[in-house]
C-alpha cells in the first residue's frame, strides 16, 4: 500500500448528500446524526455544495411532482430502504433545473435583466446561476442579480449570502454590498450585510479582493480569513480556522452552531431565524455560555436544552420563550 487514501469522487459526494437529504426528509436528525452531518460536510470543501443541491432538490419534490406524469423526482434521491447509490452529476444538474422551471426555489436562468431573489425570516434559498454559480441565502436576505459579457454582478441589499462562485476568468464576479465591492473569479465565500452594523467577508476557499466605493486599492483577502468593509483602507484580514468557518455556515445546512457563546449572543442570533423571542431578564444568565449544534428555526428546543444543561427554567409563552434561574 502506498499510504494514500483514495480521492473521493463527486459523484460518490453526491450520492452520500443525497442519502443526508433523504434522512433529513424522513424527520429531525438526532443530536448524534446532527454531529456526524458536520464532520462529513466539514471533511471536504465540495461536500456542502453538494448538499444544499440535493437538500433543494428534496426541499421541493411534492411540488416539483407538478411537472407532469413523465417527471418523477424520486430518481434524484436513493429509496428510504437503500443505501447511498451513484448519482450522475448530469442527473443532479437535470434535477435543479426542471425545478427551477416550475418556479420554486432553485433558479437555473440565463440572467439578461436585474433579477431580484430574497427570503423571510427563518427561510434560506439555494440560486444556481447560468454560469455554475451557486449562491445560498440566508435568512431574510435579498439579492439582485445581473450578468452581461464582461462582469458576473450581485447586489447583496440586505442580509448574508454564500457565494460557490465558477471560475471565469473573462469575467470577474463581483459583489456589491453597501460601500464594499467584493470582487472574485472562481472561490467561495460569503458577504453579510445587517442593519446598524458594517459589511462582513469571510472567505472559505480561494482568493478574494475587497475595496471601497473610494478606494484605489483593495485589499486581498486568502482563505481562511475575514474582515469588516468599514475603514477597509486600515484594517488587514483576520484568520479564522477552518472549524470556526465551519460553524459560521451551519446556517446553510438549517443549524445554528455555538462554540461558548454566551446565552445572551445566542438569543440574539436566534432573533435572525424566528418570531419567537428568547428573553432573559438576569445579566447572570444572560452571561452563562453554551456549546452544540442546533436547529436555527427552533428557539423553544435550543432553551429548553440550555436549561437542561445548566440548570435553568425555560418558560415558553405567546411568541417568547424565557429563561431564568
């Protein structure tokens, strides 16, 4: 033996996200499954594309059956009782775009006007472009798109977007948030763009650069960085770990991962996903910190396991759930 693994096709990738898809169908991953789910996503930089496709697929088969007797989108995931099976990235692509014809989701389009995408609270959205572009929304968000022969464009008007963009190099992709221009030719990487607080870049894979409305020059960022778009003339990238990247874009997969944040960021990060407020009246309490990986549109589940695990109440009433000693 040579001592080296063999590299995993995408084909392979693809059978394996599609059983994940299948399982979530099937009803909420335990805590274990829920683990498991992001070590395999996290493995391997191809793995949560992969996923969301699928996961688009398989968030809208009862209404893609409207496509007619001859559709049957059963053939893009493996049957309850099987294993993972092959599946041609050509039948993946086949998928997503007799979806996107029936106009629910998953836009497979050749972009000749400004088109707009969003989504409501609590929901995201997968927008696979003409180019190969992938581009994941995240709660309420709100995009416009437009393309010609010489610049890929996207305007991130509000909210946060994951962009897997494809190389082509004849025409950069450029991202227009606020004062920020993020500009890439084939990387991945996500742009936020909240109220009241200034534009943020992480980059996952690849190389990206970042200017100002009125900067000469931008800044570069590599992988496994971030940084804020305000006074971006001074201030240089930071490093972020490949794990804390990880937990950053659970939101793509529906989860929201806490690494000892306390419970009051928590509370506020759950604000993003849902109606349901999480109250915490005792700065003690507000300070406790928690850890795990949860459903990002279930507040009342995530306070009642931070109650469990440090000895709280958690008092669930009309649009709140409270938490207290």
């Amino acid at each position: 033996m040579n001592g080296h693994m063999p590299r995993v096709t995408s084909q392979e990738i693809d059978a394996v996200a599609a059983e994940w898809a299948a399982r979530i169908d099937r009803g909420p991953l335990s805590p274990e499954d829920d683990k498991r789910l992001e070590m395999w996503l996290s493995a391997d930089d191809r793995r949560r594309g992969a996923f969301m496709r699928m996961r688009a697929i398989s968030l809208h088969t009862e209404r893609a059956k409207a496509l007619g007797a001859n559709y049957d989108p059963k053939h893009f995931l493996p049957k309850a009782d099987a294993g993972p099976r092959r599946i041609s990235r050509r039948a993946v692509w086949v998928g997503l775009v007799a979806i996107a014809a029936s106009g629910i989701g998953v836009v497979g389009l050749t972009l000749r006007q400004p088109e707009l995408y969003e989504t409501r609270i609590g929901e995201t959205r997968i927008v696979t472009l003409e180019d190969g572009s992938v581009i994941t929304l995240n709660t309420s968000s709100r995009i416009r798109v437009a393309f010609n022969e010489e610049r890929r464009r996207v305007t991130l008007d509000e909210g946060e977007a994951l962009f897997d963009v494809a190389k082509d190099k004849a025409r950069p992709f450029v991202v227009h948030a606020g004062e920020a221009f993020v500009t890439a030719v084939g990387t991945s990487f996500t742009v936020k763009r909240l109220e009241s607080a200034p534009v943020e870049v992480m980059v996952r894979e690849g190389i990206v650069d970042v200017s100002a409305r009125d900067s000469a020059r931008p800044v570069r960022m590599a992988a496994n960085t971030r940084m804020s778009a305000t006074a971006i003339k001074t201030i240089a990238p930071s490093s972020i770990s490949p794990g804390d990247i990880s937990r950053e874009l659970a939101w793509s997969a529906g989860r929201i991962a806490f690494e000892g944040d306390t419970l009051a960021q928590a509370a506020q990060t759950f604000a993003r996903y849902s109606d349901t407020r999480i109250i915490i009246d005792d700065p003690d309490v507000a300070r406790e910190e928690i850890s795990g990986l949860f459903s990002m549109n279930d507040p009342v589940s995530f306070a009642r396991a931070a109650a469990a695990s440090l000895g709280l109440q958690a008092t669930v009433g009309p649009g709140e759930v409270r938490l207290s000693r």
